[in-house]
C-alpha cells in the first residue's frame, strides 16, 4: 500500500477538498495543501515542506526539456525508466562535480 511509503502528500490548491483530506487523515498522511481562497475556515499547512514541493515540479520540468521523455519513445517501462535515470543524474552532476 502506498501510505506505507509516504509521511506527506505535497499538492496545490486544486486537491483542497474535505474527501481527498479525509482519505489522507484515515491512512495516516499528512496533508501539505494550502487551502483554497474561498474556503470558509482556512487549514494550515506546513510551508516548509510544501516548499519541497516547487523542486519536485523544476525537476519534471527539466525532464521534459528531453523529447524522448516527454512523448515516450520508448517501448518498455525498463526502457523509459534506464533514461528517466540517465537523465536525472545528467541534471545532477553540475551540482556535485568540484570544479
């Protein structure tokens, strides 16, 4: 099961709704959603993490700069997979390579 996995869901606003936090709450899932603007009585978040959330979606921007990645070329998920790999330690290497 997945909530085994995870301690936190990072989501935009688009996913503050009562069922999805509900779901989160029954698995044991801390929710980092900040509230929509026309929600009633705000939830917190924790902002520290959900500023964890903006490196995730910098790096799947990064990935589809590669074509072969963004239309999928590849046949297999183990093909697919090799070059998501690949590519993430081509994005990975400047920051720790010492010059």
């Amino acid at each position: 099961m997945i909530a085994d996995k995870i301690e936190a869901l990072l989501a935009d606003k688009g996913y503050d709704a009562d069922a999805i936090r509900e779901e989160l709450t029954k698995a044991d899932v801390e929710a980092v959603i900040p509230a929509k603007s026309n929600r009633r009585d705000p939830i917190a978040h924790d902002r520290e993490k959900y500023r964890w959330r903006n490196l995730v979606e910098r790096l799947f921007n990064k990935l589809k700069n590669w074509r072969r990645i963004s239309t999928r070329y590849d046949k297999t998920k183990e093909s697919y997979l090799g070059f998501v790999n690949l590519v993430s330690v081509l994005q990975w290497i400047p920051f720790v390579h010492e010059t």
